[in-house]
C-alpha cells in the first residue's frame, strides 16, 4: 500500500540532502572567511543559532512523525487481523518509516495478498487514519466487500459498525455510507448492521420509467 505520506517522505529527504549540502558549503564559506581574517562572528553567531533551531525543529517534526506511525501501525494491525479470516495465520504487521505495510505470516514469509486481503488492508489502513486523525469526514465505500467471503463480509461490517460506535461514544460522529450489493449485503451483514441501529435503505428502481428511488429498508 502506497499513501501520500511516502511521497512526502521523498520530497523531506531531498530537503534534507540539500539542506545538508548547504550547511556544509556554508561551513566551508565561513572557514575560508576566517583564515582571510574577514570573518563577522556576529553573523557566524546568527547563523550558528538558526541552524541549531533548524535543527530542532526538524527533531520535533520527526519525533511527531513516528508517533504517528506507531499509532497507525498499532490501529491498523487490530483493524486487519480482526477482519481476516484466519485469525492465527498472521505472526507480525508493520508500517515503516516510509508508511510501507508489511505481514508477516506464521511461517515467516511475508504476505502476498490476494484481492481479498488487499481490500481489507485498504480498509483497514483507512480506519485507522480515520480514528487518530481529528477528523471525522463522511466515508463513502462502494461495493466494500465485492471480492470477499461470507465470512470476512461479517468480520468487515462489524469493524465499520465498531468504528461508528466507538467515535459516537467519543462525543464524535463518523458518518459511513456503504454502496452495497446484493450479495453483499446478506443475511449476517444485515443482521450486524440492524442490530447496531444503523440506517439500511434500499435503492429501488422502476424498471418501466427508469427512475430510482431511495427509501427505507423493507418499505416499499
């Protein structure tokens, strides 16, 4: 999974290089300078001080980053071990510095996912975004379960309805519309959504007009 903090992470390291490569040419400056004797250690002082803020400030940054990843990577791995079918095929999940994800399964050869997994890491990774960040953005999903099995479609419902449920107990509300199909949304998936006192509507289309209509679930 790529996200667009691996694209900024590329850019802080070119910053980074360049800005290294100007301390030194600067460095450089101020020691040919001091031999020649036309050195203004004012401005040595100045520039001496900039540069420790500088430096601190990227300390900061990056202590903030990796809080960050640790958080992520934490609220992912619950997210996606509690979706995936076989709860003891996954030994390890890691997020890099770079925000790459990694599984490791029980043998110790990472995970090739299939469709299915790569659906549920994406979904996971999304959740766990949405329950660190002070944001609480409607999320729309079309067809979120398409490539799963009966099962991992009721392990995926009831995270969403525990994501809701636990931003509502947070004094927040996180809004969820699900695009569902039919086969998606089945006896169990149903089942879980009704009993969290979600809203179901049903899309219902007359055929003879070609019009659609969206109205509550079971209504006619």
């Amino acid at each position: 999974l790529r996200s667009r903090h691996q694209e900024d992470m590329v850019i802080e390291r070119e910053k980074k290089t360049t800005l290294a490569q100007k301390h030194k040419n600067y460095m450089h400056l101020i020691e040919e300078k001091r031999k020649s004797g036309s050195l203004d250690s004012t401005y040595e002082d100045q520039y001496a001080l900039a540069f420790e803020i500088s430096e601190a400030a990227r300390a900061v940054y990056d202590e903030m980053v990796e809080q960050v990843r640790r958080i992520v990577e934490e609220k992912f791995r619950e997210h996606f071990i509690s979706m995936h079918w076989d709860k003891g095929f996954i030994r390890e999940v890691t997020i890099d510095n770079a925000f790459n994800v990694r599984v490791i399964k029980n043998d110790g050869f990472p995970l090739v996912p299939s469709e299915g997994e790569r659906l549920c890491m994406a979904l996971a990774f999304s959740f766990a975004l949405t329950e660190i960040s002070n944001y609480s953005l409607p999320i729309v999903i079309d067809t979120p379960m398409g490539r799963l099995n009966k099962d991992v479609m009721s392990n995926v419902t009831q995270n969403i309805v525990d994501l809701v449920l636990h931003k509502k107990e947070s004094d927040s509300q996180q809004q969820i519309v699900m695009l569902m199909t039919e086969t998606e949304f089945n006896k169990e998936t149903e089942k879980i959504l009704l009993e969290a006192s979600t809203r179901v509507m049903d899309i219902v289309t007359d055929k003879n007009i070609a019009v659609s209509e969206v109205v509550e679930h079971g209504g006619k």
